[in-house]
C-alpha cells in the first residue's frame, strides 16, 4: 500500500520480539552522528530461544533518542555508514551480519535499528563471550560510548510487562525511552 502511512504498534512488537528471543542483555550508549549531533539510547542484547531458530545469531536493537525529525535522519544517515562486517577483524566467530531497520513511516521520536550477527555454530552465548568479544567489538565498529552491559539473569525475579506509565509521573504518555529504561531497570 504505497503512499500509506501505517501505524505499528510497538508493544505488540516487543512483546512478540520477547516471544522469540531470549533477552542476554542489555547497555545504555552515547553516539555522535556524522553532523555532530550527540544522541543517546539503550541496546538490547539477544539470542534466538531454544527450539525457535535453527541459526546461531545474537540480536541487537538500538533505540536511539531523536527529539526532531532532522536528528532522526542524523541518525538514520549515521546508522547506515557503520560497516558492520568490520566484526570480523575483532569476532573471529562472525558469519555475517544483517542490519534489519525498522521502516517506520511516520517521525515517532525513537530510531530503531536491529543488526543480527550470525555466528558460528560452536559460539555458546556466555556472559565471558559477550563481555570479551560481542561487546567490544560493537563499541570498537559503530564509535559508540556504552555502559556496562546489564544481564537479564540479574535483575530481580518480579513481573517484567512493560509498565503503562512511568514512575513518579503517572503520565500513560511517557516517553519510550523512559518506558523502556524503567522496563529494563526492575
């Protein structure tokens, strides 16, 4: 339907992403586009459940903060110059590498950008591996400054739907990032 603009439901998203993935981890990072322009977002680290893909591959989803269309596009155009398959100077393990985006066809004030990093059938998801090698290896290709990687397994055991509002602000209307910050720090 060309020329339509489709409206996507981002929870349902996430939560069918939830249904098929397994959440490793997750980190905070800061990033200046090409222009310039410092952004900020959180990167969600996974792999593929047990029994759900035959394909051995860690998952990434950037959600950067755009507060205008012009730095979404900063960041879109900034996004696409990383040359992802320079992971296999730092990933001995790298197959390929596919950059998914997200084709969103309306300004929602979040870039989303997933990049799938197939790796060879041996590579065991561990904590040591993603420490070592899949997390600096993506800092060192894309220029990002990130946090330490937080691990799913060690956050609390409680309910872990993403939250209607935020905290202190009672507003249904809070922003994604905030949403998701708050989702991931429970």
């Amino acid at each position: 339907m060309k020329g339509k603009h489709t409206r996507i439901d981002l929870h349902q998203q996430f939560i069918e992403v939830f249904n098929k993935e397994e959440m490793l981890a997750f980190f905070d990072f800061r990033a200046t586009t090409g222009k310039g322009t410092s952004v900020s977002g959180l990167c969600k680290v996974s792999k593929p459940k047990d029994g759900k893909s035959d394909a051995h591959y860690f998952s990434l989803l950037f959600i950067i903060e755009t507060p205008d269309e012009e730095t979404w596009r900063e960041v879109e155009s900034w996004f696409s110059s990383i040359l992802w398959d320079n992971l296999e100077e730092c990933l001995p393990e790298l197959e390929s590498v596919l950059s998914i985006p997200f084709s969103l066809q309306e300004f929602t004030g979040n870039f989303f950008q997933e990049i799938d990093i197939y790796v060879k059938e041996n590579t065991v998801p561990s904590r040591s591996f993603i420490l070592e090698t899949l997390f600096p290896g993506v800092r060192s290709v894309s220029g990002i400054e990130a946090g330490e990687p937080v691990f799913w397994e060690d956050l609390p055991r409680v309910s872990k739907d993403l939250p209607e509002t935020s905290p202190g602000d009672g507003s249904p209307n809070a922003s994604l990032m905030s949403r998701l910050k708050d989702f991931f720090s429970i």
